[in-house]
C-alpha cells in the first residue's frame, strides 16, 4: 500500500491494484464486460511506456478523442501515469473544431477511435507537432497509425514512474465559452484530487458502491465518475450512452448500481419512459442532478422511480467543478435551492461595484477553495476576467459571472447567467459558435441564435436567419450543413428564415428585441 | 422480403434521412450501419423514432424494447416492427 494518502490523480488506481483487496476488484463494467484494476493498472502502464517512448515528456498533452470505452479509461490513467495531461475530446466533435483543439492544445499525441476516422483523418493532414496517433477499433490503414490493442499487448512495456508533483497539470477540460471558440481549463493533480474528496464526502460514497456514467468522460460530470470510483475503489458502470434506455436499464439491474447521476434532459426521459411503463430501482441510494436546474415537481415524481434514493440538486461550472449542493434532506425546506459551498470551500456574493451583496439581494457569485482552476490555457486575458485577487497574497478567487440570492442561512438561488450561453441537454453551447458555423453555409447572410425554453432540453436552440437575395435553403437543409460542422447537441432544434434581425442603434443585431419580439411562452 | 417490409424500409428510412441526417442523399444511409456509431441517433433521437414508428405504423413500444437491437439500424427497426405487426 502507499505510505501516505494519494496526491496525484493515478497514486489510487496505483494503490488499488497494489492492494489485496481491490487488486481483482471490478474497476469498471464496460459494454457489459468487467476490469478489474489491476487489469487497468497493466494496460495503463503499457501505454504510458508507449507514450514515453513517442518523446512525450512531463507536462505534454495528450488528446483523448474517444466514446465511453475501456480504451478511453486506460487512455485516461495511461497519461497521468506518464506524467502528461489529458485533455478529452467529446466523439461528436467535427473535424474542424478537433483541429481546433489539437492545434489550441498543442497535443502531441491522439488517442482514438477507427469509427471516428471520418472526422480525424482529415485533421491529421494539418495539425502539426503529433508525434502519434494510436487508435482503437479498426485501425485506417496508410496513415501510420498505431493499434491501442498492440500497444498494451502483454508483451509491450511497462512505464518507469515519472516525477509529477500535485502542482502539475492533470488536465485540460475544454469547455465552450462565449468568444465562441471553446477554452482548456486548467486543473491540477491537486485541485482535481481535493474535489474528488470533496464530491465524495457530500455524496457518503464508498467503496462498496456502484456509480452508474451514462454522461460522455469528455464532461467533467462524467469524467469525476470515474476518478471517483478509483479513488474509492469501487465500481464504475460505464455506458456509451442513455440512448438505448432498456439497455442501461439491464445493465443497472445486472450490477446493482447504487449511484445515478444525470441532468434534467436525462431525468426527462427516465419520466417518460416510466410513463409507458413503470420504473423503479430500488437499489439506488443516491441520485446527482447537475447541469441545469432540475424542478422540484420531476425531482418528486423521481422519488416513484428511485424510491430509496437521496435525491441531490448541485450547481457548478468546469472552471472549478462544483460550486455547491444541496443535501438532500433539505430538499423541502429549501425549494429552488441549489444548496451552500461543497465541502472545503467558501461561496460570497458581491455586488457589481465589488461589495458583500446583503441577504436576499442579487449579486456575483464568487468561488474560494482548493478546486479554482489555474486558468485557461493560452488565454491569460480570459483567465484574468474569471480569477480574480483573492483574500490573501497571491490567491485567486474564481468570479463565475453568474448571478444569484443568497438566504440567510447562506444557501444559494440561482438567478441567472450574466453571458448569453445557452444550457441544452445539459451541455454548455456558445450562440457564437453555431452562428460562425451557420454563416460559413453559402447562403446565409445573416443569423441570431438564441435559446429558448424546452421541457425535454432544458433550452432548445433557435435560429434566426437572413438568406442572401434570391437565395433559397430550407431548414433542413441549413440543419444538413450544420451537423458536418457541429456536434449534434448544438445544431438548432428551430429554425426562423426572416428578412432582417432587430439592430441597435450602433448597429449590432439585438437579441433582446429579438426575444421581445417572441411569443410570451417562448421566452426564457 | 415482402411488400410490407418494403414500404416499412422506405418509411424508415425517409424518416431517418429528412430528421436526423437531413439529406436527401439515400447513399449516406447503408441500412445495417449503426446509427448510434454513425453519430446519427442520440438519446432523444431515438424518443424521436419511436414516437415516429408508433403513429406510423399503430404499434406500442414497450419501455424494455428500447435497445440497439430493435433501433440500431434500418434493419433493425424494419424487423422490429413486422414482428410486432404481426403479432397484433
């Protein structure tokens, strides 16, 4: 066992697999099939010497551009045992945005799949500095790409440890931001492992548990499934996706899981499936819902589904993983909260001249604790607008940009988001993004995306659109050119073909006119 | 294959192509390709369908058929839904 308690990310998985407990223990059930994590260990080391044998150093980056799959588990301990820094890619992604991030990072390996090879083939041609690209599945062929499966062959290598301190980066997490182009987050080793106990002190986890993760790795609300299920040594069910609800369904039941995590478009859908037929998992013990606000009516009717379950609402941004939750058994005295600080960490609200906001009264959340990120790579200029000084010499206090009330017990309210993000099935998506996306489709010359309610989404996104003269598209079309360039959770749901947008006075189009202009029920 | 199934394939897959890969190009879709694989059904995707298939063709999709191997392909859903028409 090791000598003192674990600093680094993969120091649990190393202890796990080192313990006569845990050594054979069920890591993860993957597509039905059990890992135990001293097979994780060993398939991680062999590529983390596979890694370092590419010249990878302490500090580079590794792209990770994979489904839920045990090759993306592996790939995931595989850098941090390396002494790299992962950085995720969600599998929708399209070429021109992988290219993006490849680029932005400066990744000098690829890690992914052959069902993917449709979207990164064509970004190899360009992307510059990959010393590597490894892949799982089919391998393409005449593009010197490496097969995962040899590269962990029992004959391949293991890795010597590397010298990471938990200072170091651990991951990039690339989130969207309003600028349009998306943003890696920074988060060390130690900010990573403090909210990991953190998260699992709240959510009374232990190693006897089975977290169920139906969400992508590649958002962060997956991806601390994972690491918490390593840290705890228990076990992981991990799923592709909630696409094939049946299927998840059997699989819970099969392993037993005790955890389920979702967001409200998840939680949606188990309501409408248990309408056609009733659900009940008695075995549940704890329900998270993040992401966006889950109503307390679906948060009742879950209770038929989950009846033994402790339902907890949070709240959190990837720029320091959770800011908040509420425990459970405060779900009725404080309705429309999203609870008080996780554990080790302090919330204040200020005013937008900078002063403590009093009780009641809206103000900018501020975030202080061990979980704030480093900042955004590259961007020192975003950095500084979201990290400011904090307290003491040299601390940074995270300011979310998001408003909120505070009750005088200190428990939170959210009001509202001082950007104009749009929060879609859970996921984060910058009306800039899909507009330079739409205004590269010949045709389009003018487009406004804004976000309008959806009780299945959350928001759905809308687009309003100008056409150049004697140009005709129709939204399906539009759609069609949409989904080559965009992951399909940001291609709008609605789209409105007009003959001009609402400007304002200097000129710029005017999304509040816009949403003025909307029927009353369609406003958010 | 039958008449029936036919006319069950050629609705499927217009409605696969107008709604969720919005093309008209019937190329783009092989009918034993795997449409969570090819990126082109999500989860709400396959609520979609199944809301499709069930007016469609006056079937009722129990909770426990929603799996790949009822919706994960043409073919899949062409199967699935002769047996349970035939089975009424």
């Amino acid at each position: 066992m090791n000598p003192h308690p674990a600093r680094l990310l993969h120091e649990s998985l190393l202890a796990a697999a080192a313990g006569p407990a845990l050594s054979h223990k069920t890591a993860a059930v993957i597509d039905g099939e059990s890992h135990s994590y001293c097979d994780l260990l060993d398939s991680a080391l062999r590529l983390a010497a596979s890694l370092r044998g590419h010249g990878l150093k302490r500090g580079d980056r590794v792209a990770i551009y994979m489904d839920n799959s045990w090759p993306c588990v592996v790939s995931i301990y595989a850098a941090l045992l390396a002494g790299t820094v992962f950085l995720l890619v969600n599998p929708q992604t399209k070429s021109d945005k992988l290219g993006f991030i490849l680029d932005d990072s400066g990744t000098k390996l690829l890690l992914t799949d052959g069902h993917l090879s449709k979207e990164f083939l064509p970004v190899l041609a360009r992307v510059t500095g990959l010393a590597a690209v490894i892949s799982s599945g089919s391998v393409p062929a005449g593009h010197n790409i490496l097969s995962f499966g040899s590269v962990i062959d029992d004959t391949a290598p293991l890795a010597e440890p590397v010298a990471t301190i938990p200072l170091d980066l651990a991951a990039l997490i690339y989130t969207s931001g309003s600028t349009g182009n998306p943003k890696g987050v920074m988060q060390t080793h130690q900010s990573m492992m403090f909210a990991v106990g953190s998260l699992i002190e709240y959510l009374r986890l232990d190693h006897d548990d089975r977290i169920l993760c139906i969400l992508p790795l590649a958002f962060d609300y997956g991806l601390y499934q994972l690491l918490m299920t390593v840290d705890l040594g228990a076990t992981l069910v991990l799923e592709r996706s909630f696409t094939y609800p049946a299927q998840v369904f059997a699989r819970m039941r099969k392993f037993e899981v005790t955890v389920f995590p979702g967001v409200p478009t998840i939680f949606a859908m188990l309501l409408s499936v248990h309408q056609r037929e009733p659900l009940c998992f008695a075995g549940v013990t704890r329900v998270t819902n993040t992401a966006a606000a889950l109503a307390d009516a679906s948060a009742s009717r879950l209770r038929d589904i989950f009846p033994n379950a402790l339902i907890y609402k949070m709240y959190g941004l990837t720029e320091c993983k959770r800011v908040s939750y509420l425990e459970p058994e405060l779900a009725e005295s404080k309705p429309g909260s999203v609870g008080k600080a996780i554990p080790g960490t302090e919330v204040y609200l200020l005013s937008a001249d900078g002063r403590p906001t009093p009780v009641g009264e809206i103000g900018t959340l501020h975030v202080r604790g061990p979980h704030v990120m480093l900042g955004y790579w590259n961007r020192p200029d975003l950095s500084e607008q979201m990290l400011h000084p904090g307290k003491l010499p040299g601390e940074r206090v995270l300011c979310t940009q998001d408003q909120f009330r505070m009750d005088a017990d200190g428990y939170l309210y959210f009001v509202g988001r001082s950007d104009d993000i749009i929060k879609t099935r859970g996921e984060k998506v910058s009306p800039v993004e899909v507009e330079n996306a739409m205004l590269a489709i010949a045709g389009i010359r003018e487009v406004a995306v804004v976000g309008v309610p959806d009780a299945l989404l959350g928001q759905a996104i809308r687009a309003y659109v100008v056409l150049e003269p004697e140009m005709s598209l129709s939204s399906g079309q539009i759609r069609a050119r949409c989904i080559t360039q965009l992951e399909n959770f940001m291609v709008p749901q609605q789209i409105v073909l007009c003959t001009d947008l609402p400007r304002t006075t200097t000129g710029k189009i005017s999304k509040k006119a816009l949403l003025e202009q909307m029927p009353p029920e369609d406003r958010t | 294959m039958s008449s029936e199934t036919n006319v069950i394939e050629a609705k499927v897959r217009g409605y696969i192509l107008e709604n969720l890969m919005f093309s008209s190009d019937e190329s783009e879709l092989a009918n034993d390709a795997s449409l969570l694989e090819r990126g082109v059904i999500d989860s709400t995707g396959v609520l979609e369908i199944i809301l499709f298939l069930e007016g469609e063709f006056g079937i009722e999709v129990k909770a426990s058929e929603m799996l790949p191997e009822n919706f994960d392909s043409v073919n899949n859903m062409v199967r699935f839904v002769s047996r349970l028409q035939g089975a009424r």
